[in-house]
C-alpha cells in the first residue's frame, strides 16, 4: 500500500524541483551567453527588442524542422556574422 505524502514531503519535492529548474535555466544561459561570446554579437550594442526577434525567428526554424523530422529538413543556410544575435535578455523564470 502506497504511503501518503505530507504537506511538507510535497514541498521538499517543490523545492528540489525548483531548484532543477534554477540550474537548468543557468545551463542553459551560459549555453548562449558562450555562443554569443564566441561569435561576437554579445560585444554588439543590439536593442534587446531586436535580440527577441532574432531569437524568435531561429525558434521558428528550429521548430519547423522538428516538425519535418530529420529525413525531411534540410540544413538551415548560415546567417552572415553581420547581422548578430546579442546577448540574452534577462527574463526571470521562477514561479
């Protein structure tokens, strides 16, 4: 027979969960902060609404090339270095 949990085991588990998802969001920002340091645009002075839109674009054919699959997309053509990405915008994701 399975235990019930209490209150405060569902916020221990709350807590951890938030946590994970600290460090993954972190991971995830050094992921692109690296890029963009790597490439240059993170040393271009990029309005961060013109950073969102880039960034919303590149989802946008990420995405539809997961809706293809891997047999259907072809490699998406390279961007020139001229146009950047920036740096990443600060957004706070805990809840």
């Amino acid at each position: 027979m399975a235990a019930k949990s209490s209150i405060s085991d569902i916020d221990a588990q709350i807590e951890k969960l938030r946590e994970r998802k600290r460090t993954m969001i972190a991971k995830s920002a050094e992921r692109f902060a690296r890029a963009a340091t790597k490439s240059g645009p993170a040393e271009m002075e990029i309005p961060d609404e013109e950073v969102d839109r880039i960034f919303e674009e590149v989802a946008a054919r990420f995405r539809k090339g997961e809706k293809e699959g891997p047999a259907g997309a072809a490699a998406p053509p390279r961007r020139s270095a001229d146009r950047g990405t920036g740096t990443t915008a600060e957004v706070s994701h805990d809840g």
